[in-house]
C-alpha cells in the first residue's frame, strides 16, 4: 500500500464561507483533515497542517521552511509521495520555489481551490483527490514539482494562475499541460524535459520585480536600485525591450553590483536580444542585463532569489537562466 504525505499550507481549500455575510475565511478547523472516508484507492494518508495561512500571507520565509519540512518528511519515513495544499494566489510561486529546491524524484504535488469547501461546487476536495491520485502515480516520478487541478496536471515551472475566479484558472500558457486526471486515472501525454535545481540553506536576499509601460523613465529603477536591494526582475516589453529613458537607471543598477534579469510582459515567447535601437534588447545584452528563458515576472524573481545564495556574479547567474 502507498503512503501519501498530505501538507496543508492555508488557502481557500482550507477554508469555508460564512453563508451570512459571504466572507471566506478559516475557522479554526481544517475542513479536509478527515480523508479517509472519500478514498477508494488503498492509500494511506498521513496529514500535516504546517501553516493555516491565506497565500497572500506566504513569504519566501514559507517557501524554504516547506521546503526543509518536505526534506525531512522524506528522510524519517518512507513516503510515496507527498501533495501540499496551497492558497492558489501565490501557488505558482512556492510550487516553483519547491521545484529548484528539492532534491527529491518522488512526485510533489501542489494543489488548492478557488471555492471554498462550504460553497456551491467546491473543487476543493476533488482537487485534492486528484493531487493524491497523481503522488502515488509511478509516472509521476522524476518530473520535477506538479500542480494538479480541475482535471489537469501542470509543470510547476509553466503553470500560471490566468482568472481570478474560474475553476480552470492554471494553466501553462503555449506549452499546456503535461497530463491529465479522470475519475479513475492519470494520464501524462507529454515527457518533461531535464529541470535544474539548487540546494540552497537560505533564502534571504532581496530581488524586487517592476513591469514596464509606454513612456516608463527610470524613477522606479532607480528607487529600487537605492533601496539596499540584490538583485531585480523586469518584466520588459516584446521580446525584452524597454523605453530609452530607463537605460541611464539600469546602467547604474549595473555597475552597483545589483543583478538585473529580463523577462517578457509578454504572457508567451521568451525574450531575444533583437532589437540594436536605444533600450532595445540587443543593447540591454550588451549591457549585462540577464536573459531570463521564457519564466513569468514572479517566477524570475524567485529563481534569481535561488540562485543569489550561491552567486552574484553574473557570468555565473547567466547560464542558470538559459533553462
Ligand atoms: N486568496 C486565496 C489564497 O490564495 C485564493 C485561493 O486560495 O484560491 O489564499
């Protein structure tokens, strides 16, 4: 028989609505503690509730200490799997976060909920099923942190949350999802390609992530550049440019030591260096502005989080962001 670790991290898959006042909170009482009575499978579960938080209060602090919990969860017992509950607003960021940091080929599976478990369709509990369903799977071994939800199976490194409110919110933009759930099976149709990770003690440094716009100077740049920060993730235009009146602000975020990596506001596609006019791609490379391949804003900016605990340099942060 598996044995399932069940981590419960917050979110509104632990929580419940107040039918009075329509207000979504915990009340003190984990509404998914109790699974035994909705597994048909013979699976043994064994739960934890390791933070009772809303995602919006998870910090990179969190992230780490889940992580540790999960290394030492798996040295002391002899674990099939393990599945983490998670509020879904920042679930792509911790489950992202868990994929660099664990050094582990036993399917970790993230999952949460965008109803909560008193409300009218709650995909909580199924959710949650289906997470169980995928952490005792042979085949969900060696791919790296999953999220599973509504049905679908996500790399931790493609996965976004897309709506505010819909069911079907994750979702993995341009590359979709490596498998999928039914009533009684799991389904991968897609092989994951070799992932990189970091076996960092820490997580302390401090990266701030700005999204460009039309007509953006370097007032903000500058303002995070002065704030004592490590390191910085922007989020440029197309395929990594950004308005000429930024350039004089990165230049000095640059030659301060602070490392500066870009991505695309774009939501598909990675960021080239193309373009040779002023703020153009091709100048911010020359520059010595990092080329982040195809992460989103947050995810960045967690990975250069990862990867300044073992450098600042960045001849040695380049090649970290190519994966
Ligand atoms: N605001 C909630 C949270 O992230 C949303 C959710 O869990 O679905 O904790």
């Amino acid at each position: 028989m598996k044995t399932i670790l069940i981590i419960h991290t917050g979110g509104t898959i632990s929580m419940k609505e107040n039918k009075a006042t329509g207000e979504v909170n915990t009340d003190g009482e984990h509404p998914l503690k109790e699974l035994s009575t909705f597994l048909k499978e013979s699976i043994e579960i064994k739960d934890e509730i390791l933070f009772y938080l809303p995602s919006p209060h998870i910090r990179p602090d969190h992230m780490l200490k889940l992580g540790q919990f999960i290394h030492e969860k798996l040295a002391e017992h002899q674990y099939d799997g393990v599945v983490v509950t998670h509020g879904t607003d920042t679930l792509e960021e911790t489950a992202y976060f868990l994929d660099l940091f664990l050094q582990t080929r036993k399917p970790v599976i993230v999952t949460g909920a965008m109803r909560s478990s008193n409300e009218i369709g709650s995909d909580g509990l199924y959710n949650l099923m289906s997470a169980i369903k995928v952490s005792s799977c042979d085949e969900a071994h060696g791919k790296g942190v999953l999220v599973v939800m509504n049905d679908e199976i996500h790399t931790a490194r493609n996965v976004t949350k897309t709506s505010t409110s819909n069911v079907a919110t994750f979702q993995s933009p341009q590359y979709g999802p490596i498998g999928i759930t039914t009533k009684k099976d799991v389904f991968f149709h897609h092989k994951t390609t070799s992932h990189d990770s970091y076996p960092i003690q820490h997580l302390t440094k401090n990266v701030a992530l700005i999204k460009a716009y039309a007509g953006m100077d370097g007032t903000i740049i500058e303002a995070v550049c002065n704030s004592g920060a490590n390191g910085m993730v922007i989020e440029a235009l197309g395929q990594g440019n950004l308005p000429p009146e930024t350039v004089p602000a990165l230049k000095n975020t640059i030659e301060q030591g602070i490392p500066v990596v870009l991505v695309s506001r774009c939501y598909q596609g990675v960021v080239q260096d193309t373009y040779s006019y002023e703020g153009g791609g091709r100048k911010l490379r020359e520059m010595g502005i990092i080329f982040a391949n195809g992460l989103t804003g947050p995810k960045a900016r967690i990975k250069l989080m990862v990867a300044l605990e073992m450098t600042n340099n960045p001849i040695e942060l380049n090649p970290m962001f190519s994966y």
